[in-house]
C-alpha cells in the first residue's frame, strides 16, 4: 500500500471543518422552534458519527487480529 492510499491523520490545529464554523456561529438569530431542529439535526449527526467511529474500531481491531504477530509457543 503507498502512502498516498493510507488515510491522512489530521494535527490537532486543524479546524474540523463544518463543525468548528457551526461552534462559532452565533445563535441569537434562531428562533425556539429552530434551535430545537438544530439540536434534534446535531444529536443525528453525533450518531452518525458514532457509529462510523465504531465501525472503524471494529474494524482496526480485526486488521491488529489478522497481522499480529503469532507467539510461537514454548519450544523445547
């Protein structure tokens, strides 16, 4: 596998795109009822984001499984 193929991690001082605006945004202008679909809209997106992290633990647990090294066992 090249490097190039390999996912890029970022550095902790990259912004995380969309969510780190949303944080910023000033939420004066929304109404009660706005505020409440933004809040269902997130606790959606929170799970989604959950599951695809699950799913990726799975996984890198089943690749550690597959090429962990094998302990030969006691030789005599």
């Amino acid at each position: 596998m090249d490097d190039d193929d390999r996912p890029r991690r970022r550095s902790p001082e990259v912004e995380l795109g969309a969510a780190s605006l949303l944080a910023s945004e000033s939420l004066e202008r929304y109404s009660l009822d706005e505020l409440d679909a933004r809040v269902v809209l997130l606790e959606t997106e929170i799970e989604r984001i959950r599951a695809h992290r699950r799913a990726s633990q799975a996984h890198m647990l089943a690749a550690d499984a597959l090429f962990k090294p094998r302990n030969p066992g006691p030789t005599s």
